[in-house]
C-alpha cells in the first residue's frame, strides 16, 4: 500500500489550462462558501524542490508516494510537480498526477485566504466536505486559513 | 526574478509599491511584485495595512493640518507593529468532525482580522495588538491585548466599549479562541486643539 498527499496550489489563474485532475479540487474549494481565494503551499519539502528544479512559490501541486514501511528520508518514490511555465511537458506530468491520483489519495491540504463576512470554522469545515464529496470518506482534510 | 521566502519585500517596498499601483505604474519590477502579493498572506496583510494608515493620515491631513506633524507617534507605534502581526506567527487549531482532519487559521490572520475591525473605528487607532496565553492549546484561556490612540473629545469609555463588542465579535467569527479578557491600554490622544492652536 502507498499513501498520496495532494498539496493544492491556486494553480494558474481562471483561463489558463490547468491541471486535469487537480482542477475539480481547487473548484470545488474555491465554491465553497466564504472561500476567497487558495494560496500557494507554504512548505513544500525542500528535498523535491529540489528534485524538479522549481522554485517553491511555483509549484502549484506536489505528489508524493511513499512506501509503506519505509524510513522518512527513503522518500519519494515518485514525485510529480508542476511548474507554472513548463508548459511543453506540463501535460505528461499531468496524466502521472491523474494516475496516482484517482486511485489512492489518503489526504489533501490546502491553505485558504476567506472573504470578509464568512464564519472561518464553518467554512473550512465546508470545504473537507466538498473534498470528501470527491475522494471519499477515507480522506484526511488539512486546511489552513492564512488570509482574511 | 522568483520572490523566495528567504527575499521577502521590505515595508519600504510595499509602501513604493502601493504608490506605483496608486500611479499606474506597469514595469516588468511592478507585476512581478503583484504576483508575489498576491500569492503572499503576509505582504498582502501589509498592504492592506498599509493602505488604511494612508486613508487614516489623510483624514488627519484633511481635518487637522496644523496638528499633523507633531502627532506621529500612533502613525509610529502602528508601523513599528505592522510587521510583527503581519508574520503568520501561530497556528492556532479549529476543531474538526473528523479526527484525521487538521484545521488552522494563522495568527497573523487573527491580528488582521481584529486590526481590521478596529480601523472601522473613527475615534480610535490600535497600535501594538497581541493574542497573550497558549493560542495552540484550543480551550487555554487567552486575553487580547491591545494599545490604542483615542481622538480627541471622544469619551475613551464609550470608545473602549466599542472596540471590546467588535472584537469579540470578530474573533468568534474567525477562530474558536476562548477569550478570557480584551485588555485595551489608552496611550494617547491624537488630534489634540491644543496643539493645533500653536
Ligand atoms: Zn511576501
């Protein structure tokens, strides 16, 4: 058994092509009510920065899978990122996302910013719901509201 | 050309960069900062700062040109603040259905918030804010402590009072803190006739 983290970033903005399996999530928090916006992950782990070649602020999706018993630095036995401007092989990595993705997702994180009026419990509370609604109940939900 | 975390923009730049914005500036510089704004918790909390204290300087501007210069230390005692709360600071825990979830609001989030409401105030400008007591821990009893400057002829007990209600009120509305007390130090007045008489 292998265990996936998303990491949900803003991706690239409302009209640009996005990530084909990463784009329903951040839809569907971004409906939520009182969300205002999704901010790009705050601690992506050095070591796969540092493996893709991206810097932090630019990677709007990290995927790590990790072996089942395997010690924390024998890590990443895939990890995936994309880069905003890498568009030539943005695809590619795409359909990787998609195939680890939808199979086996055991949790999800986000960092939010809310609107104004929005009861801040309530609406993280929402969006867990609105992202069980696609992986399941199995899911662990993080949500960290950074912005208000 | 990349914005790290470790290359964040000083105030000095956010203040440059607000007045760009203010002047239609376009640079490559400019838009390249916008991104970074925008995708910053931490700098947009300053520029939203940022863009009160102008809104507040220019009403005293406006009512009170005389004063003006001589009454800068709330302007001071505010910027010297402004980074401090700015900065995530805590993770402060929201409570979840479930055990595996895991939900936080920053603390910089919480002094924006409350400095928010408190600048919808007239009579009154907050300078130094802070959540005191374990902020982590979700039932540890936490007082607000707040400084502010109060204009001139408003009645501070009345101000105060106020100021208490929205920031009760703010705070159930954006985390589950269990306030215990909202402790407000008067430090000053601002917009004194005295010295606008001189
Ligand atoms: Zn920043």
């Amino acid at each position: 058994m292998t265990s996936t983290h998303l990491v949900i970033g803003p991706g690239s903005g409302e009209d640009a092509e996005d990530s084909a399996e990463l784009s329903p999530l951040r839809q569907a928090i971004l409906a939520t009510e009182g969300v205002a916006r999704i901010y790009p992950p705050a601690n992506v782990p050095s070591k796969i920065v540092r493996a893709v070649g991206v810097a932090a602020s630019s990677v709007r999706a990290v995927i790590e899978d990790f072996l089942p018993s395997a010690e924390e630095d024998a890590v990443a036995h895939r990890s995936v990122a994309v880069a905003e401007n890498d568009e030539g092989s943005s695809e590619i990595r795409d359909e990787k996302i998609l195939d680890s993705a939808s199979s086996e997702v055991t949790s999800i994180s986000v960092r939010i910013g809310t609107t104004a009026q929005a009861n801040v419990p309530q609406t993280v509370r929402a969006v867990a719901q609105a992202l069980r609604k696609i992986h399941g109940e199995h899911v662990a939900v993080t949500v960290d509201v950074v912005h208000i | 050309m990349e914005l790290m975390n470790n290359d964040e923009p000083t105030l000095d730049t956010l203040s440059m960069w607000l007045q760009d914005q203010q002047d239609g500036v376009q640079t490559p510089e400019h838009r390249e900062l916008t991104r970074h704004i925008n995708e910053c918790p931490s700098c947009s909390q300053r520029i939203a700062a940022l863009k009160r204290v102008d809104q507040v300087s220019a009403d005293l501007v406006s009512t009170e040109v005389a004063v003006q210069k001589k009454d800068t230390t709330w302007l001071d005692d505010l910027m010297a603040n402004l980074v401090f709360e700015t900065l995530a600071g805590r993770s402060i825990p929201l409570s979840a259905e479930y055990d595996v979830d895991n939900f936080s609001i920053t603390e910089g989030a919480i002094l924006a918030a409350i400095r928010g409401v408190a600048d919808s105030m007239e009579n009154l400008i907050i300078g130094r804010c802070r959540l005191v007591g374990d902020v982590e821990e979700p039932t540890s009893p936490i007082i607000v402590q707040v400084s502010a400057t109060v204009r001139y002829g408003a009645v501070i007990a009345e101000v105060t009072d106020r100021l208490r209600e929205l920031i009760t009120a703010e705070v159930h509305r954006v985390c589950e803190l269990n306030i215990e007390a909202i402790d407000i130090e008067v430090q000053d007045i601002f917009g004194s006739p005295l010295e606008a008489g001189e």
